[in-house]
C-alpha cells in the first residue's frame, strides 16, 4: 500500500511537479492581492487627505463668508443711517447710480 502525498497523483495527493505549479500560483495570486491592498491603502489615505483639505477650505470660506455678512450688515447701516437724516436726496442719487452699475453689467453681460 502506498501513502498519500508520496507520488500518487490523485484528487487530494500532491506530486512533486504539481505542488510547485500550485505553490507558483499561490504566491502570483498572493503578489496581485498585496499590490491591490497597497493600492486600496493609498487610495483611501489620498481621500481622507482630500476630505481635511476641503474641509480646512470650507472653513476658511465660512469665515469669509462670516466677515462679508459684516461688511454688508455695516453698509446697509450707513444706508439705513442716511435716510433718517434730510439727506434723502443723496440717498435717492445712491440708488439711481446703483441701477444705472447693474443695468450696465446687465446689458454687458447680454451681448457677450
């Protein structure tokens, strides 16, 4: 009677030439799957280094945003400031010469 793994080249028997094509394959395989687990692992570290990025721009653009409401809300406080006064005139030209600058982007914009 002869031992299983000793030459016998059935179903569940290792022969000698076929356990090192089997052992080549394994370790190919092997191979691609470390680079695709490198690759997925750069991957994921570029995108959580992307997500800081836009999140530290995001931010920044919120305190942007934060200083122009201010700028805005000083402005419309001077307008406000202007018509309680007898300046009504001066505010009334303010207004005209603010629709006068938008209909002229207005129509720029139209024929480009």
């Amino acid at each position: 009677m002869r031992r299983a793994g000793l030459g016998e080249g059935g179903p569940g028997h290792y022969v000698a030439s076929g356990y090192s094509v089997h052992e080549e394959e394994n370790e190919q395989l092997r191979e691609g799957l470390r680079a695709k687990v490198g690759a997925l692992k750069s991957l994921s570290i570029e995108i959580g280094t992307e997500v800081r990025v836009q999140n530290q721009l995001l931010s920044d653009m919120d305190s942007d945003f934060d200083s122009t409401g201010g700028l805005l809300g000083a402005t419309i406080g001077r307008v406000k400031r202007l018509s309680r006064g007898s300046q009504t005139k001066l505010l009334c030209y303010m207004l005209l010469f603010c629709f006068f600058v938008f209909f002229v982007l207005y129509w720029f914009m139209k024929l480009r």
